[in-house]
C-alpha cells in the first residue's frame, strides 16, 4: 500500500532509453529559438495627431445641419473619418505615395523572425509585392480616437523610426487631401444643384408673368 505511484526507476531506464532524443530537442529548440531572436527586428513606433472637427462636415447653414452637435452624433461622425483613415483607399495611396511596394520591409522580400525560417524552410518567394506591402501596412498602423474626444492619434510601426514618422504623417496627409477633394466635389454638386432649382424658379415666375 505504501509503493509510490511512478516507480523511479521506471522514469530513470525511460530517460536513459531517450537521453539523445531530449538533448538533440533541446539543443535544435535553442537554436531554433536563437535563430527566431537574432532575425526579428526591433520595431519603432511614430505618431501624428490629427483634431477632426465634425463642423467641417456640411456645406451649408440651416435649420438641419445646425452649429452644435449633439455629442454622440459628432463621436459618429470622427470615429468614421477614423475609419477612413484605416481604408484601403488612404493606404493604397500612402503606399504608392511611399513607394512601399519597393521597400523591403513592406513588400514581403525581407522577411524575417519565424516568417524568415518558415520561408527557409518551404522555399517559397515572394511575388506580389503591392498587395504584401498594403497587407503590412494595414497590420503595422493604428487610428485611434481619444476617449470623448474629436482628436485622433494615427500611428505607425517600422524598423526605421523616421520611416515610421514618415508613414503617420503621410496617412494624414493622404486623407486630409481625400477630404479636401470630397468637400469640393459636394460643394460643386450642390452649388449645382441649387442653380438648377433657381433656374426652375425663375422659369416658373417668368411663365406665371
């Protein structure tokens, strides 16, 4: 009744039948975990700040589309502009603006940490540099709003830390033009628009007369 549950010896014989498995484990679990360490590079991070006022979002004064907005519709409307930000549309742009599809790093060709021995060991290269570069940027930037706030912190990460501040600050550039553009265009269609209907007003005076 007082036998132990594991016999000693039965462990002992067991670790001596496997000594030269577990060592050559060990040691290939080291190297492998060497290997992993000295390919991963140290990732720096850049951010820029952006303050996105949801005034700007309307073209004209009215009754409907007054100054003051209700708190959680103004939130609305930034936390889409931050979804915007995060687009494929603004990072396809940053990414040809950058020319990231031939940078190393974005595209795929530099692959390094477990990506690296993985690619080692399958052969595998890689061919589609424009979509690996867009991939790598939509997983290395972040838009974020600040709790109850209108001001939204665009980062980056990057090997290089002037590359990351390079991308932030282009992603905002990127979309403060796509904004500027997409204001003209609705300031054009509307000022259209209410041209139009002058037009019809006075066609419709000048036939009452």
């Amino acid at each position: 009744d007082g036998a132990p549950l594991i016999d000693p010896r039965f462990v002992f014989d067991a670790v001596s039948r496997w000594r030269y498995l577990i060592a050559a484990t060990t040691v290939l679990c080291g190297l492998l975990g060497g290997y992993v360490a000295i390919n991963t590079p140290k990732l720096y991070y850049s951010a820029a700040t952006i303050v996105v006022d949801p005034r700007n979002y309307k073209v004209i004064e009215n009754d409907l589309n007054p100054d003051v907005f209700l708190s959680e519709a103004a939130l609305a409307i930034v936390d889409s502009q931050v979804s915007l930000m995060r687009s494929p549309r603004v990072l396809e742009k940053v990414a040809a603006k950058l020319k990231l599809a031939n940078d190393p790093e974005f595209n795929g060709s530099a692959k390094r940490g477990i990506g690296s021995f993985i690619s080692l060991l399958s052969g595998s290269k890689v061919e589609d540099y424009e979509g690996g570069a867009l991939k790598y940027l939509a997983e290395h930037m972040s838009a974020e709003r600040s709790p109850k706030t209108f001001v939204v912190n665009v980062g980056a990460y990057s090997e290089d830390p002037e590359k990351a501040a390079l991308i932030a600050n282009a992603i905002v550039d990127v979309y403060l033009e796509e904004q500027s553009a997409t204001r003209s265009d609705t300031a054009k269609r509307t000022s259209g628009e209410l041209g139009s209907r002058l037009e019809n007003l006075r066609a419709q005076v000048e036939e009452a007369e």
